[in-house]
C-alpha cells in the first residue's frame, strides 16, 4: 500500500467508524500487491474493530491477495472473499 492509497483506505474506515457501522467491509477489487506493512496496517484495523463488536470483512480479493493470507494464516481470523 503506498501512501496515498493508504490515507484513503484510513479515511474510509473512520468514515464508517463515525456512522456507527456494525459490519465494515474492505473492497479489495483494486488491490493488487500486498506486503508486511499493509498486512500489519490490516492487523491493526482488525484488532480495533473487534475490540468494539464489529465485523470485519475484506471482499473481491484477488487469488494473490488470498494467498498472502493464507500463507500468514491471517485468513484464519480475518473473513476474506
């Protein structure tokens, strides 16, 4: 994620932090490389939004998102599609 994608990937979340969301859902559509930073940024988010009873869900990943997150096992605790 370079810094530009990142600030409105962080936007989007608060955004839907501040309208009360109870699910909040990541478009990984766009998405087509993924590294330790981004994978770290993404822990971050998961472990906030279930601390505050929220479901976290990532959607339209491509095989070599899903992959990543099968080999780092995070597919485990985060829902990805």
């Amino acid at each position: 994620m370079n810094t530009q994608r990142y600030c409105g990937f962080s936007c989007n979340f608060v955004d839907d932090f501040l309208q009360d969301k109870h699910k909040i859902t990541f478009d990984f559509s766009k998405v087509t490389f993924m590294d330790s930073t981004g994978l770290s940024v993404l822990v971050r988010l998961f472990k906030i939004t279930r601390n505050l009873a929220k479901e976290f869900r990532i959607i339209e990943a491509s095989p070599f998102i899903k992959d990543v997150f099968t080999h780092t096992k995070l597919n485990k605790i985060i829902h990805v599609q």
